[in-house]
C-alpha cells in the first residue's frame, strides 16, 4: 500500500496481512483523506468496508500517536441490521490491535471501539456513557435515540466521520427517510458537519444513490463517487430435480430437492441455504436435518436463521457457522446482507430471488473474498420460475442490474423526528424547515405542509379518551418551538420507522429464556398441548398469554410448521423486462425452424449455459404455450387469485354477457386514482397502514410506562384518533352518500401514499390505462386480439390482451377452469397484489368494475351483450 498516505504503523499492519490493495481501497483512500463525501459501489469481498474504515483509523491513529486520543467518539458507523454492526465491531478488533502493536512502545495510543444496538445489555450502554468510544457501531434507530436523549448528543457532537453501510437496503423505504433525517440533525449537532461515507455492493442509478447519501448541498459540497462495479467472476447454475416440474411442486419432487441439498451439503464444507420465507426455512431445515442423519452426519448440523428467532440463536448460528461447527444454514434476508460467517462454499437459493440485486448479495455470501469465487446453486419451484431463474442468469450475464426507488417524503417519519429534535433543544420553525429540507427525500417539502405537521403537533387530537399526540410548544408570534414535557421520553421509546407486527414472544421454561417470536395469527391458532418447531427445534406450548407464549422442550416430537404474514417478495422491474426479453427470444427460437424445440434447446444451453435437462423443459414449456396462444407473451402479468403479485382477476357469472373488449373503457387515466383510493379505503390494508403511521408520528404510543402497549389498546387508540380525523372512514357506509370526503390531514394523505405507492404501484396503472385508452397513438400501441384456447376439459373462447412494445412487467400465463371467468391482468402496477383483489372487490366501485362480488346489475352500461359468447371461459392476458 501506499506508505505515503499512512501511518507506518497502519501500512506495515496492512502489508502483513494482504499482498496488495484492491482496485477499490486505491481509488477510495485519496478520496477519503482528502476529506471528501465518498461513496463507494464494489462487488461483494472487495474490501470496501476495510477501504472506509482503515482510511479514518489511520486519521485517528495520527492525531492520538504523541499524545493519545480524548475520550470522544470521532467515527460513527451505521449499518441497517443489528448482526452486521455487532460483525463489524468484532472484525474492528483485529486491525485496532494489530495496528497498536506495530506502534513504537510505550505508546499512549489506545483506539477503542464500541457497539450501540437495541440488543446492547444496559451494563455496555452505561460504559459508552461514561467513556464514548472513539468508533461508535449503530443502527438507524440507535442513532435516533442517541441524537434525542442529553448523554447521547454530549457524545455525539464530536463525530468527524459518519460510515453507512449497505446503502441500498436503506434507501427505498422508510428507514432511509429516518435516517437520512438523522444525518441533518447529527450535522446540526456537531460544531462542523461530518464527512459522509457511503458502502454498497449494488447501486443503480449510482448518482441517485450519491445525492441521498449526502442530501440536498449546494456549492463545493459535493459527492465523490468509487464505483468499481458489481460484476466479477461467480459460478452459477441451475439445479434442477429428477422429475419434472410442475405448476406446483409435489410432495416427490420436494423429496428430491432435500436430497439434492444434503448430496451438495455433504460433498462442501459449510452451505448456505436461502429462502423466501421464514416458514420454509424451518420446514426445509427439518427436512434436511432427518437426511444429514441418514447420510451419518449430526442433525444438529443444520439450523435455521430468520428474523422471529432470537438474538442469541441467530448469533449462536452465526458463529457456529464461522466456525466450521455447522454444515448448513437455511436463511432467510436476515443474512442477506455483508454479515462475515466465515467461509461459505456454497450458496443454494430455493426459488427466484424475485431481484437481480438480491440474487448477487446472496451468491456473494459465499467466496466472500477478495481472491475467492462465489458459488451458487439455483433451485427453481416451478416451470414458471425455471423461466424466471433463467432470466436471471441471462441478466447476471448481461451485468445488468435493479434500479433502487428512493424513498418519498414520509410525513410520519417527519413528525417524528420533529418531536425528538425539539425535545432536544428549542428551535426557529424557519431554522428547522431549512434543516430538515437537506434531507435528500424532503428537499421539495413545501412550507404549507411543514407548518401543517407542526400544527398537528401543538394541537394534538381530542378523542374520548382526553387530549393526546400535542409534543410541542408552539410559539406562533416569535415563531420558535420546544418540546412539552415528556416529548423527549415518548420519542425515546416510541421511535423509529420498523412497524409493529404484534408478534407473541416465545419463552422457554422453566429457564424462561428467549427463544423467538410467532406471528399474532399463527399463536390465536395454537392451543396448550401443540407442538412446532422454531429454529429446527420442537417445543411444546404449555400456556398462552398476552403477547408470550410460554414453551417446553418437546424432546423431539413431530411439530407443526408455523407460519408469518406478508413476507414474500415482490419481483423488480429489471428481472421482469429480463423474462420479457428471454419470452420473446424464445418465441423467435420456436418460430425459426420446423424443429423448434431442438433448436431452442440448443440455444438455451449454449447462450445462458442451462444444463440439458433444464433447457429441455424450458424449451417444451415454451413450445406449449406457444401452440395455445399462438405468440409467446413478451409482457403477461397472471395471478392465481391472490397468490402472485401482477395482475387482477375478475371472476364473472353466466349473467354477465356483454362485449369484453368494453371493459378496456371502464377506467380512465383522470379516475384511476380517485377510483382506486375509494377502493381501498373499505380493503384491510387502510387500517393496518393507518395503526403504522399513527404509531410512527407518535400520535399513538408503542410503548408506555416502560412497557409495551398491548395490540388491542393500540388498535383501540387508532380507531379513536381515526375517528377525529377521518370521521367518514368509521362511518356507515349506508349513511354516506357517493364518495367517502377524505380530509386533507398529513396523516391520512401519508396512509394513502403508503397504499398507493408501497403496496401497490398507482402510477404503473395510470400508465397502462393511458395506453389502453390513446385514441391518438401518441404513445406505443396497445394491440387488442382475440384467440380461442382450449380450457382444461373442453374448448372455450377466450380473449388475449397484447401489450406492445414491451415496457412493462412480465409474469407467466396460466388458465382456470373456473366457469364464466375473465382476468383482466394489469402489468405490474402492484407491487402487492392480493391488496388489490380486495380492493377491487369492494362495493364502493361496483357500478365501475365487474369484481369478484359484483351484483347481477354490474355490467356495461351500454346494456346487455346478446352475442354469441355463452356460459364460457372468457381470459384476458396482459402479453
């Protein structure tokens, strides 16, 4: 390394650990201690945490060698996970020691380093109290609490150098607002403003990603940006069973799935095994438990790790893992992110990843090295995501990657934060806005809707429980503002923007030690006697109480699986257009020779390297689709009812006769929203999101006299303030006349934002209404055609949408035997699609739409259709 830019001390402890510096620690140093805000895009094992950290040790190590370093904290690092900043204080240890001893002795040098994190036992947090470490380890809402509370401003104050790691995974929700508010504060705190360093392996649009990092700056106060790529040498493959797939997976075939992990288990060191949901990963760590057993290998080999199991498990797993005790972890996103397990051999993903970028952050687990070769294994589920899976490798291979959506204004989050700041310290309401519109998602927040939350804040809300939700002081002459008494406690404890899921606490006896947490559902279900599996261990419930459910050890008895809500992902953009892309060029494959599927066969393994088996079955599936509809679809969006996330289907009664090229004409671009929004408002999503917010601008507390407030009191509470603000909401609905009147509260325009946006994607819709309806051709044509198919037990008609050119988000195509169905498959306007199947079938629009629901009198209101279309399967499929 370059001597010239470092202490002896801290290149001669580099040079004796690694040959040389990567491309990204050579391009990032100069860039750091020149001062500048840095952001740093390098593939996983690069070296860019050690690239960030190494610089600014070396800065404290030149300013501490004569004389030592006060006890202040001059770095703060920031990462979204609690494991990853417990991982890189450990993995601080070694360079802080190492370059101590290369010192000439004595030495008064002496770096220390320290770990805030709401798992941080109070005897750790009161040490960091007394004596603030000189790099401090966080989390967002750690670093909230620190900014709000007086002993964590006293420490924060002397930050030179704030760290953010993971960049991506915060910058698309709402976290990213909190912390990105943060910042501002933290700079307003400190005698001068840090220096902003931001890490992340998978960036897209990277300049995007710098402004949020740094916010809203003007003048020299600008980004510089190492952006090294995300493409390096990876072993990728598809793996596929001995039988074929199918629509869904049957029990045989997951047989031969489990076999196949525990043969590449048994043939790797340790493994790396990533699901989508929490509860396959204790169904599929059972399963591969009972054949590590088979194959004379212990069970306790393999275990499981997500996020309702508890901390000292998951840490427990980690380390097991890192240290050579475990041959296979099955994860969910929990150790999705740059968490150091040790060396992985291999990584196996169960399914599609649904994102490009999810899929290189989880084959990037294993050979996390700057020499070593990441290995991953692709499992698909189904010959729906055996087209998916090879899209994705097709899109690795063409380095392509998913775009981050930063994340709007949040004007709970807002509030929030306004609360926590004014609690702190006495503040112009112009000084304020000028510091928080910084914040890269608030730089356009107008000062109506800022003197708005600060109103809502002062005044609180009457319900009939008294006056509640009034934190501030408003001094409306002098225009300055401070906090009521017990502001600052009541964002201490109710802070952050992490939603509360309710979930019950799982407690084993007679230790009554901490062993997970069970979905509220999944516990209202269980009863004395029951037996589950939590972490690939059996435990038998003895009682249930509010929020616990007490637990003894079931000695291994067969368990039940349990089950959690709402956390699949959704499929991005890119990966989308990727299968739109594979599905037309396999169309033109079928289409080039008599002997088609041959020819696409040998296509699929010689451009995208399937194995013969895989390419074979892409290639006939792709040939049977073809023969029904006569084109490969290059933009279809199907949904099984609710269990994909593209598309509506309306389901029509023999009643319903009228021409289905009309329903094109049911929406138009101008309504769409207005009539979306009425929709939701009747669906589950608008109380739950509005519990959420309310909980989040703190107008509804979590938590309260040191304890947690119970779900029911919360629900309690929000239907209360619901119906202060939004008294047609809880109303009748045969009281009201036409439309619910939605009130123009900053509350419930976040709620409905967070419907629109989050759970569904009501500019997409907007868009693709605006095609069907362009009468003038001014944007791309959409091409309506009609094609009969053969319905699964006798021919039927049936109507094919196509959607030219290809700009929207694909999915695969499947038909029903439901009688006198039509799906009308929307591309990619949700990104939640059973919320929109509720919402649809709501009876606010059932003069507008033929819904699930719909009455007899729900049809065109041009009057009947007497054609010849009788009592038949009537599909629509977005193509």
């Amino acid at each position: 390394m370059p001597r010239s830019h470092f202490h002896p001390a801290v290149a001669s402890w580099f040079n004796s650990q690694f040959d040389q510096p990567t491309e990204v620690q050579v391009q990032a140093w100069p860039a750091i201690q020149g001062g500048s805000h840095t952001l740093i895009a390098a593939p996983t094992g690069s070296g860019k945490t050690l690239a960030a950290f190494l610089a600014v040790i070396n800065e404290l190590v030149r300013d501490g060698e004569l004389f030592g370093l006060p006890d202040e904290t001059r770095i703060l690092y920031v990462s979204p996970l609690k494991a990853l900043s417990n991982d890189i204080n450990r993995n601080l240890e070694a360079p802080l020691v190492g370059i101590t001893q290369e010192l000439p002795s004595p030495s008064p040098l002496l770096i220390r380093s320290a770990v805030r994190t709401g798992d941080t036992p109070q005897a750790e947090r009161a040490k960091v109290r007394r004596q603030p470490p000189h790099i401090l380890v966080t989390t967002p809402e750690s670093l909230f609490i620190f900014l709000t509370s007086e002993s964590g401003r006293r420490i924060l104050q002397t930050v030179r150098t704030v760290i953010v790691d993971e960049l991506h995974a915060l910058a698309g929700n709402k976290r990213g607002a909190h912390l990105s508010l943060s910042l501002e504060r933290l700079d307003a705190l400190c005698v001068k403003p840090p220096v902003r360093i931001g890490i992340s392996a998978t960036q897209k649009p990277i300049d995007h990603m710098a402004a949020f990092l740094i916010g809203d700056r003007t003048g020299n106060d600008k980004c510089r940006i190492i952006d090294t790529g995300f493409v390096r040498d990876r072993d990728l493959a598809i793996e596929l069973p001995r039988s074929p797939l199918q629509p869904i997976m049957p029990a045989e075939v997951w047989s031969e799935i489990y076999d196949r992990l525990a043969d590449l288990i048994a043939e790797h060191r340790s493994t790396l095994i990533f699901v989508n949901t929490r509860r396959l990963a204790e169904r599929v760590s059972r399963h591969l438990a009972e054949r590590m057993q088979e194959r004379g290998l212990p069970a306790s080999g393999v275990t499981a790790h997500h996020g309702s199991l508890a901390r000292d498990h998951r840490l427990d797993a980690e380390q097991r893992l890192k240290n050579g005790e475990l041959n296979a972890l099955v994860a969910t996103a929990s150790l999705e992110l740059g968490i150091d397990i040790g060396d992985i051999d291999l990584t196996c993903l169960l399914g599609s990843p649904r994102g490009i970028a999810t899929f290189l952050q989880r084959v990037g687990r294993s050979g996390h090295g700057v020499n070593a070769l990441p290995k991953g294994r692709l499992f698909p589920l189904s010959r729906d995501d055996l087209m998916e899976c090879t899209a994705l490798l097709d899109a690795v291979q063409r380095q392509e990657l998913d775009a981050i959506q930063l994340v709007r204004p949040a004007w709970d989050v807002l509030a929030q934060q306004i609360v926590a700041e004014t609690a702190a310290e006495e503040w112009r309401v112009d000084d304020l806005y000028t510091v928080l519109r910084r914040a890269w998602p608030y730089r356009e927040t107008t000062r109506e809707r800022f003197n708005e939350i600060i109103q809502m804040l002062a005044d609180g809300y009457t319900t009939r429980r008294g006056r509640r939700g009034a934190h501030l002081h408003l001094d409306a002459v002098n225009g300055k503002i401070r906090g009521r008494r017990g502001a600052r406690l009541t964002a201490i404890t109710n802070g952050g923007a992490i939603p509360d899921q309710f979930d019950y606490d799982v407690v084993l006896l007679p230790e009554e030690f901490p062993v997970g947490s069970l979905n509220e559902d999944f516990a209202f279900e269980s009863l004395p006697g029951d037996i589950f599996q939590l972490g690939n261990t059996a435990y038998r419930i003895i009682r249930i109480e509010l929020g616990k459910v007490y637990v003894e050890d079931a000695k291994g008895q067969s368990p039940s699986i349990p089950f959690w809500f709402g956390e699949a992902p959704g499929r991005s953009d890119e990966l989308s257009l990727a299968v739109s892309r594979l599905r037309a060029q396999l169309d033109h494959q079928l289409s080039a020779s008599k002997d088609g599927i041959a020819r696409t066969r040998d296509w699929l393994q010689r451009t995208i390297g399937l194995t013969a088996s895989a390419a074979g079955q892409l290639a006939e599936y792709a040939a049977l689709a073809k023969a029904a509809l006569g084109s490969l679809p290059t933009q279809h969006f199907e949904l099984q009812v609710a269990a994909l996330d593209d598309s509506i289907i309306l389901s029509l009664g023999p009643t319903h006769s009228f021409p289905l090229l009309e329903v094109v004409d049911y929406l138009r671009p101008h309504s769409v929203r207005e009539v979306l929004i009425q929709a939701l408002l009747n669906a589950p999503m608008f109380p739950t999101r509005w519990r959420w917010v309310t909980t989040t601008a703190l107008a509804v507390r979590r938590n309260r006299n040191g304890k947690k407030v119970p779900a029911q009191f919360q629900r309690s509470d929000a239907d209360d303030l619901l119906a202060v603000i939004f008294p047609d909401q809880l109303a009748c609905a045969e009281n009201i006349t036409g439309q619910r009147e939605i009130p123009d509260h900053p509350l419930v325009a976040q709620v409905l934002s967070d419907c629109l946006t989050e759970v569904m994607d009501v500019d997409g819709l907007q868009r693709l209404i605006s095609r069907l309806n362009d009468k003038d051709n001014s944007t791309p044509p959409i091409k309506i055609t009609a094609r009969e198919l053969a319905c699964l037990h006798r021919s039927r008609n049936s109507i094919q949408l196509q959607l030219r050119p290809s700009a929207l988000r694909p999915g695969p195509i499947h038909r029903t035997p439901m009688n006198s169905t039509m799906h009308w498959c929307y591309p990619g306007f949700l990104k939640r699609a059973r919320s929109v199947i509720r919402c649809l079938s709501g009876p606010s629009i059932s003069n507008n739409w033929c819904s699930t629901n719909a009455q007899p009198h729900c049809r065109s209101r041009r009057g009947p259709y007497s054609g010849p279309v009788q009592n038949g399967c009537h599909s629509w499929h977005g193509v």
